[in-house]
C-alpha cells in the first residue's frame, strides 16, 4: 500500500495535531506520534488539538510543541469558549494537519473546519476532508502505533522495513526525577526497616469492568509479598483517593500526572490493570506489567523492551500473582546477569488473548 503523493519533510513546518480527547491513556498514546512527527520533519513546530487541561501536562516537555489547545469538555455546554478557541486555531495556515483516529467522526469534523494545504487521516473511501487518506489496513491493531503508521505512510516510507515504534514517553526533566526519587525513598522502607533492593508498585483501579475486585487484590498481594518479602511495595492511590489495597501498604497520592509519573519513574517495577495510569508508567520509564481481561491486550498493552501485557482471562488473583512471579524472575535473572535494573520483556499467554508487544 503506497501512498501516490507522498508528503516529503521540505516545506513542512507548520504542524497541527488533531486528537481532541480528554482521557489519560488515550492522551499519552498520542506521544508516539509526536516523537515520529519530531524526527521526520525536524525543524518544524506542532500544534495539538485536545480537550480538557490534562494534554498540557503530558506534552510539555516536546522540544517541537509550541501550542496545546484544549477544547473545553463537553463543548456544546460552553458554545462561546468552544467557538473563540476554533476560530483562533484557524487563524493559521497549517502545512500539515493529522487527524490520527481511525473512527472519531468529531476530530474528523476539525480536520476539515481548520485550514492546512495537506490533511492526512484514515479513509477507506474518499473524502474532501483529506488530501492524504490511508486505507485503515494501514493502521494496525495498537493504539499507539497506528498514527505512526499513518505518517509513515504519508512519507512513502515502507512500513515493513520498519522494526520498531517510539515508546511513550513524558520527558520528565532531571529535576522532576530527582524530586520523584525523593518522595520515593521517602516512603518505601521493606518491612525488616531497611532500605530495600526492589521497588514495587501497584495500581488497584480501573475503569469498570477493567478493575479487579479487593478480594482479588488481596489474594494477589499476598502471594507476590510472600515471595518477596523483602521488597517494598507502594500503592499508587486513584484520583478519588481511596486505597483500593485496604491500607496496607504505604500510598502516594498526587493530582499532578507529573509528579506522578516522577514517583512512578522511580520504581522497579510497576503492576497495574489496564488504564490510563498504566500508561502513566510506561511514558515515565518504569518496567510495567498491565494486567487485561475485559479489553484487548494487542490494542492498549505496554510494549517495548523493558514492558508486557498480561491477559489474566477469568484466573484469580493468586493464579495471576504466580505467572507475575514468573515473568519478575526472568527479569532479576537478565538484571543479576546483565547488571540491568529494568525487566526484561516476556510475552505470557495464560488466556484467550496473546499480548502485542515490540
């Protein structure tokens, strides 16, 4: 699948973004793309169309993002704020506009109100809104790596030579990272009252049936603690800020996805359900598990070289605790080998679904 008119990086400096979408996961997906519109057209400036305040947080450490622009949520409530923002965005004359999503007929919608002399996107058929329309064949099962395909394709690249996708990322900066350690050492100590060798944390929420039950939690912790009992674990507390592990370990709590990213980036490992925090991990560098049976672990699961995804189908949290285990050994036997500190990738099948990692 060849595009006829590729989109070459002469002339290309002016760049917008349009994924307007209020969700954490859903916003750190879309750091892939950034970092390939980075490399491919290196001295030009993005724009990102977004919705809600978080999409400033996530992309504010992007040398090439000059402008975030956040729709408000739920626009037709505040026509007057959602209107003055539109038209300040079409002041400018893009020379690229991606619209990344594959179905969202909205962001489909402000691709064609804004103004840019080429327009890229997904169709299977043509359309005006698009000067660039790639088959959707193109796009690929992963969430963060269909816009890469899609500019990819643009460019006239062959997708096939490629052997790997930018991570997610949130370019924490150094003194971020120093304040996240910090914290961290702060609040984990093992149970003997040293300072421990492992750093663990755990997730406990998720968005509906995404979430594991506290029965399950509690089955789970028991079995990975009594396997380490010298490591320490800290909770990751959700914004409602609840303990979903019954207080039983030490909690970090923040309502600033930077400062939790620091803390999190500070781990050696992190265990969570699928859902925007896991997300969260992954862009901020920590070697995370993500946890699946209700969505599809080749759409959302972490991948790279230091993450998996693990589809947990109906087992119990004890089950699951002992495949986890498994995969931490590989990893604290690469890390003794190799004197790494991170996991190494596993890709473990103990369910219907295999993980779609790199």
């Amino acid at each position: 699948m060849t595009v006829p008119d590729p989109i070459i990086g002469h002339g290309i400096y002016r760049i917008l973004v349009c994924r307007p979408n209020h969700r954490l996961g859903n916003t750190l997906l879309l750091t892939p793309l950034i970092a390939e519109l980075q490399a491919l057209y290196r001295g030009a400036e993005i724009d990102i169309v977004s919705e809600g305040d978080i999409a400033h947080d996530v992309f504010k450490g992007f040398f090439s993002v000059r402008q975030v622009f956040c729709l408000p949520r739920r626009g037709f409530k505040h026509p007057l704020a959602f209107l003055r923002m539109i038209l300040r965005i079409r002041r400018t004359h893009y020379d690229l506009i991606v619209d990344p999503s594959v179905r969202s007929g909205f962001a489909r919608t402000l691709t064609r109100i804004f103004r840019g002399r080429y327009k890229l996107g997904f169709s299977d058929a043509p359309t005006k809104a698009l000067t660039h329309a790639a088959p959707r064949a193109v796009a690929g099962r992963h969430m963060g790596k269909r816009p890469v395909n899609l500019v990819r394709w643009a460019s006239g690249a062959d997708l096939s030579a490629f052997r790997s996708h930018p991570p997610l990322a949130i370019h924490l900066s150094e003194d971020e990272r120093s304040e996240g350690r910090e914290a961290l050492a702060a609040l984990t100590t093992s149970r003997h009252g040293v300072q421990p060798t492992f750093r663990i944390g755990i997730f406990g929420n998720a968005t509906g049936a995404k979430r594991y039950g506290s029965e399950w939690w509690a089955d789970f912790m028991a079995t990975l603690c009594a396997a380490h009992p010298m490591a320490s674990v800290l909770e990751i507390i959700p914004a409602h800020g609840h303990s979903m592990l019954r207080e039983a370990w030490p909690g970090y709590y923040s309502s600033d996805i930077r400062r939790m990213a620091a803390v999190l980036g500070g781990l050696d490992l992190f265990i969570t359900a699928d859902c925007g925090v896991m997300h969260l991990g992954v862009a901020a560098g920590v070697p995370t598990i993500g946890m699946f049976h209700v969505t599809a672990s080749d759409v959302y699961t972490p991948y790279g070289g230091h993450n998996a995804g693990l589809d947990t189908g109906t087992c119990g949290g004890r089950d699951t605790a002992r495949h986890v285990l498994g995969m931490i050994e590989i990893s604290l036997g690469h890390r003794r080998a190799n004197s790494d500190p991170v996991v190494t990738e596993v890709r473990p099948s103990i369910a219907r679904r295999s993980t779609g990692s790199e």
